[in-house]
C-alpha cells in the first residue's frame, strides 16, 4: 500500500489527517533522511500493519537507505522500553527509583547506524507517540547540540502526531469492522 492509497483509505471525518500526511510527505523542513526516518520510527512506534507498510514503501520511494530505515526502527525499538522505564520513574513518587541504575541494555544508542542527530531526532518522534515527557526534554537537549532548529524539531513532532493519529484511525475502523 503507497501513502497515497492510505490517504485514499482515511474516512471522511479524518480529512485533516489525510491533509496533514501529504502535506508532511512533502515537507522541506528536514532533509529525507530526517523526514521519512520520523515516519518509520512513528509507525514503528504504534504498530498499525496498513500504516507500517505504508510509511515504508514511501520511506523506500524516497530513497530512505536500509541503514536509516533499520536505525529508526531501533529507535523505535529503544524508546518503546526506555519511554516506559523512564516515564514510570517520572511519575511515582518514590523518587528512589530514580537513583537506581537502570540495568537495562541500549547499546544500540552508542551506534544507532545513522548520524546521531537523525537518531535523536527519531527517538524524540517516538518519545512524543509514547508520551513519555522525561525522554522528551532529553533528546531535544541533544538535538540542540546538533544544532537542529525548534522548526526541525517541531516537524519531528509534528509527523510523528500525524502518523499516532492516522494509526488510530485505522485501527479504529479496522476494529468496527
């Protein structure tokens, strides 16, 4: 399926969304490798199999190489563990937990296979799907770092909202069916 037939897909009351795909698909904010990085590590992150496949064969259209595509799943992959450790040592008030070591392996962030800040802003793209506040804050500091502008990072989440909302949406319909 192209992000076209998904858009084509999207019922009438998600006209937005289908709006907002497109116009994020052409976006030049970010260079593609960003971009459609975001998009996989977005659909990674919340799983939906027609918005995988779909963000995918675009993702590949545009060039996205395998290496990229595979770092961004991995970014998805980490955050999916690390915005719910973190996330739960945020919100419970035994801040103890926190000065734990966490004891949980994420080699992959010392080399994710891409440049770090494409990484970093993927991670930041999930952090958001999953709400997680804590890993928010962290990966914009290093985004900042990298010099990557609010507009950049506000273009990671703003994909990353589009591709949770669309997801919804078809799991949604999927389910009424």
């Amino acid at each position: 399926m192209s992000l076209d037939t998904l858009r084509e897909t999207l019922p009438a009351y998600a006209k937005d969304l289908s709006l907002n795909l497109s116009s994020l698909a052409g976006e030049t904010i970010l260079n593609d490798q960003q971009k459609w990085g975001c998009f996989v590590a977005s659909a990674y992150a919340v799983g939906v199999p027609a918005v995988v496949k779909a963000v995918n064969a675009a993702a590949a259209e545009a060039g996205l190489s395998e290496e990229a595509q595979t770092a961004a799943k991995a970014a998805a992959a980490i955050m999916g563990m690390n915005n719910v450790y973190y996330r739960a040592l945020h919100l419970m008030e035994n801040h103890e937990y926190r000065t734990l070591p966490a004891r949980l392996r994420m080699n992959i962030l010392g080399n994710p296979g891409a440049p770090k800040a494409d990484f970093e802003l993927w991670s930041l793209a999930v952090s958001a799907v999953n709400g997680c506040g804590m890993c928010m804050d962290a990966h914009e500091v290093e985004l900042k770092k990298h010099s990557l502008s609010n507009v950049q990072i506000q273009a990671g989440l703003r994909i990353a909202a589009v591709v949770n909302a669309v997801s919804r949406v078809v799991a949604g319909d999927a389910a009424a069916a």
